[in-house]
C-alpha cells in the first residue's frame, strides 16, 4: 500500500506537491485545531486507497468499478471516522505518521525490505493512534507538528530541485518548523485544552458517583423470605440477600456473660438486624 500511496501521490505532479505541502503545514500548524475535519478527510484517504488497492485485486478492468467501490468506501470510513471521534483520531494520527514515514523512507528495491517497512509502519501506525486516542491534545499537537513539517519539507524540496540545498539545512529547517508547529498549536488550543480537562474531569466524577450508587444498592439490597407461619424459619433466621446468601440470625451470634439477646424470630414484621 506504501508503493500505491507514493504513485498516488506523484501522479498529481507539481499542482499535487503544492497542494500536499499546503495541508501539510496547516497540519503542523493547526493539527489539533481543525481535527473534525483532519479525520474526516483521513478517513476518507484511507477507506478509498485501502478499497481501491483491494478492488484493482478483484476488478481488474474497467477502472471506473474499482474507483466507485474505493468512493464509497472512503466515504464510509470518513462518516465512522468522523462521528465515532476516539476512531476518528486513531485512524488520523497513524496515517500521518505512515505518510510521513513514507516520504523519508525510500521506496523498497525488495521483498524484504518492503515487507520491514510494512511491519514498521504497522507498528507505527498503532502506537501512535492509541498514544493520541488516550492522551488526545498533547500527542496530537506533537504528533501533527512533526509529521506535518516532515512532509511539509518534503514537497519543499521536491518544488525547489533546481536549488543546491544541504540536507543539513533542510533538517534544521525541519526541526524548526517542527518546534514552531508544537508552540503554536499549545497557544491557540490553550481554551480547548481547558475544556477538554474539565470534561474529562466530568465524567471521573460521573463514573465514581456511579460506582458509589452501585456500592450503596448492593449494601442495601436486601430481600426478607417470609416461610408460611409466623417468624424466621430456622433460628439463623431467613433474611437473604439477592444472591440467596443467609444473613445471621440471633443465635449466631456469640453471647456473653450478662449479656441477653432478644429473640424476634416471633414477631409479626421482621427486623432490619439492627434491632430497631
């Protein structure tokens, strides 16, 4: 897919690097921003190129099938992607990291390395979408930053082969745009950061107060069987809870010297155990 992805790109020559290379440093830019609409045009990438790759496999001819499927597939993914965010934002952050480990790696001469390259990107892909679906603000930013200035560079140096430009340069180019992207996205994001924190926040204290009323109705979930006849069947009485385990009964308990109990295994209404 690496292989596909890079001929996809180069089949929109100049206009095409000029148009990545712009997203990309919005991206760097403004990647947790605008990360609405980063996932759904992500999901839309990724359910087109995986559908259309895999279509071309079963439909060889005429193309206009395979890119239908890979339309509506795209289409499909952005929508999950989209409306379903933690998703949204793992299928975003692995797919930049794979892009931007695309334009630095070199395309593979062999099975081999094509097949280490897939594992790595794999690998990749899966840390950093879990790493951004967990931690969400800061990874993004991170995460955006570098990668978008990756590929950023990337196009730069392909629109300028004309000019003799080290690589040093270039990386220290890189690093600082890279250093530019996190400060800047820290700083316009700092109100959504805030939000994010007293939402998160929220729903701790939803899903302790959960656990709290989920406690107290197993404490206090107490069913009393009533046998025919008066009382308690039985001196351990049969006050149980839902479960069916037996609550101790009167003589259950150890007594004491000049210490008297009181039976209310006669009475008309049961007790709740505390002698009340």
């Amino acid at each position: 897919m690496l292989k596909q992805t890079a001929d996809l790109i180069a089949g929109f020559g100049e206009n095409g690097t000029i148009i990545i290379m712009a997203l990309a440093l919005l991206q760097c830019l403004f990647g947790y921003k605008f990360m609405k609409s980063w996932t759904l045009l992500i999901g839309f990438l990724i359910g087109f190129i995986a559908a259309y790759n895999i279509a071309l496999q079963f439909i060889p001819t005429p193309v206009l099938y395979p890119a239908l499927i890979a339309f509506l597939a795209g289409v499909l993914v952005a929508a999950i992607a989209y409306l379903v965010y933690p998703v949204g934002v793992f299928l975003f952050a692995g797919f930049v990291v794979d892009l931007a480990l695309l334009m630095i790696v070199p395309t593979p001469d062999t099975q081999l390395l094509e097949l280490l390259i897939y594992i790595v990107a794999g690998v990749l892909f899966v840390i950093a979408g879990l790493l951004c679906a967990r931690y969400r603000r800061p990874v993004v930013i991170v995460v955006t930053a570098i990668a978008g200035a990756i590929v950023a560079m990337n196009q730069i140096a392909k629109l300028g082969v004309g000019f003799n430009v080290s690589n040093y340069i270039l990386l220290a180019i890189t690093a600082g745009l890279c250093a530019l992207g996190i400060l800047v996205q820290f700083l316009t994001t700092m109100k959504e950061g805030k939000q994010e924190k007293a939402k998160k926040e929220k729903k701790e204290e939803k899903r302790r107060e959960s656990a709290r009323r989920r406690a107290k109705r197993r404490g206090d979930n107490v069913r009393f069987d009533t046998p025919s006849g008066d009382g308690y069947a039985g001196a351990a009485g049969s006050q149980t809870t839902s479960s069916g385990q037996a609550y101790p009964g009167p003589s259950d308990y150890p007594t004491q010297e000049g210490t008297a109990y009181t039976d209310y295994s006669s009475s008309d209404s049961p007790t709740d155990g505390s002698g009340n």
